[in-house]
C-alpha cells in the first residue's frame, strides 16, 4: 500500500504540474515537439485539452488518495500510461519522425507503464 500512495502522489504531482504549465505556458510544451506556430485557437484547445486533461487526472489521483481509494487510482495510473505509451509508439511508427523529445517521453511512458502495472497488480482492493 504505501508503494501504491508515494507513486499515486508522484503521478498526481506530475499530472497537476504538467497539466498548470500546458494552461498557462502552452508554447514551452508544444514548441519543442514540434507543434509550429499556434494560432490563438489553437493554443486555446491545448490549454484546454491538455492542461485541463492533467489537471483533472491529477485531481482524481489526489481524491483516491484521500479516499483510500489507491486500486482504482493505480488503475487509472496503469491504464493512462499504456494507452499513451502505445499511442505515441503508434503515432511514431505511422509518422517516422521521431525526434528526441519523443524518444525521451516514450521511454519515460514505457517505464511508467511497467511500474503502474506492477504496483497496480500488488495494490490490494480498496475498502468499501
């Protein structure tokens, strides 16, 4: 259990931090992966959609953490990572561009992936 709370408050953590900078610095993401020049609109769908996305997942993370709710937070955990994980890898096979930002992130998806799994598959059924 007490794996399942320091790396639920580590997502959480990482999710709401992430999630602050795409709303209120949206290029200082999206520049180095390549996103070009965003139009106003643009930028606003990325606040929206990626900043508000991380924020409420950060959220949930912390709201099953207060709730002793940690098997449904790791499988949110678990579910997140490997459908990014396997999205990215897709979205690079399919594209061939593979620049190093998104080496970067894949790796760092992958080993979430396997830890979120992992922790996920020890944490035992919440209480009801």
């Amino acid at each position: 259990m007490r794996a399942a709370r320091t790396y639920l408050t580590f997502i959480a953590a990482i999710s709401l931090v992430f999630g602050v900078v795409y709303l209120v610095a949206p290029l200082s993401m999206t520049t180095p992966m390549g996103f070009g020049d965003l139009k106003p609109s643009a930028l606003t769908d990325v606040r929206a959609n990626y900043g508000g996305f991380q924020i409420g997942t950060g959220l949930f993370m912390l709201l099953c953490l207060k709730r002793e709710r940690l098997k449904l937070g790791m499988l949110l955990a678990f579910l997140l990572a490997a459908v990014i994980t396997a999205s990215r890898a897709l979205g690079l096979a399919i594209d061939g561009d593979i620049i190093p930002p998104s080496q970067g992130a894949l790796t760092f998806e992958v080993v979430l992936t396997v830890i979120s799994l992992v922790i996920y598959l020890r944490t035992p059924n919440s209480k009801q």
